[in-house]
C-alpha cells in the first residue's frame, strides 16, 4: 500500500481533536501485537507507578514472575523482576494519549517521583509529547495528536518532508 489514509477506526487512538475523549481502559484479552517487557529491581514500585502515575491498570500478575499492565487496547507492558535499566534510559517506548490527558499525567507522574517529567513539548509532527523516566529507568513518552491545521508550522513541515495532511 502506498497511499496514506486516516484509519482511526482501526485502533483505539481518537481522531485528533482538542476535546477528544480518552479510549476506555481495556479489559478484553486478545492475542498482542506489540508489547514491551521492562526489567526492574522492585516490581511493587514499578507498579504503582505506572498504574497511579501513567494510568495503566493491573490486568493480572503472577506473583514474583510478571505483572501485565494495560490502559488502552494494543497498550500492554509487562513488568519482570530483573535488573532495572542503566542511566540513561536504554529503553524507550511511546504510548498515544489525547491532550487533556497530558497535564493530569505529568502531575500524577511529579507527584510520585519529582522530576521525572520533561514536557509536554509540541512536536514538529503534530503531537504534543511528555517524557516521563519511570522508577526502572524506562523512558516513557505520552504522545498527543494534535488536530490538522494545513496552515501550521507543523503541516508546512510535513509537507517539506513529503507527508500530506488529510482530505479536507
């Protein structure tokens, strides 16, 4: 396929708007197409940080082996004891959210573990991004779509690289 199309319809991700509504936590199972493992040195921790601070849910755990967290469908990470990451993060991975949700993330994030938050940034690629640096040293980046305006720095800019924005 070479064209590109809108195809929200095909994940959870909301239609970029600024009163987008977050998907609903996802509780089904289904077989995972992505997901990341993410070694740490105190489970317990790493938990509660990623389900009070980036609102991931517990989907379940198998005591002193893995702990499967969730927020939207396709948005899977599993935590297993091991030695955490070195500094700086080795590990990044991103993980779409909407724009009201990005203040709200960075708080609950700085109110757990002071300065582990950098952002939100606007991107050059239409997105808004806050970086967070978990207790195991993942760093994790909470990307927002921001709505298409063909008059931006940000459509100029995607254009000048050879990426059309959508039909009108």
């Amino acid at each position: 396929m070479t064209d590109t199309f809108p195809a929200f319809h095909l994940g959870p991700v909301p239609q970029p708007a600024l009163d987008a509504v977050p998907a609903e936590l996802f509780h089904g199972i289904y077989g995972m197409p992505m997901f990341v493992t993410v070694p740490t040195d105190d489970v317990a921790a790493s938990t509660d940080f990623w389900i009070r601070g980036l609102g991931f849910f517990d989907l379940f755990s198998v005591p002193g082996q893995v702990t499967h967290l969730r927020r939207w469908a396709f948005q899977d990470v599993l935590l297993v004891p091991g030695a955490g990451a070195a500094e700086p993060p080795a590990l990044s991975v991103s993980f779409s959210c909407v724009l009201s949700q990005l203040d709200e993330i960075a708080t609950a994030c700085e109110k757990l573990l002071p300065g582990s938050t950098t952002g939100p940034r606007h991107m050059p690629w239409n997105s808004v991004e806050l970086e967070i640096v978990t207790p195991e040293r993942t760093r994790v980046i909470m990307t927002a779509a921001r709505p298409y305006d063909p008059d931006s720095p940000e459509a100029r800019f995607l254009r000048g690289i050879g990426i059309e924005g959508p039909a009108a």
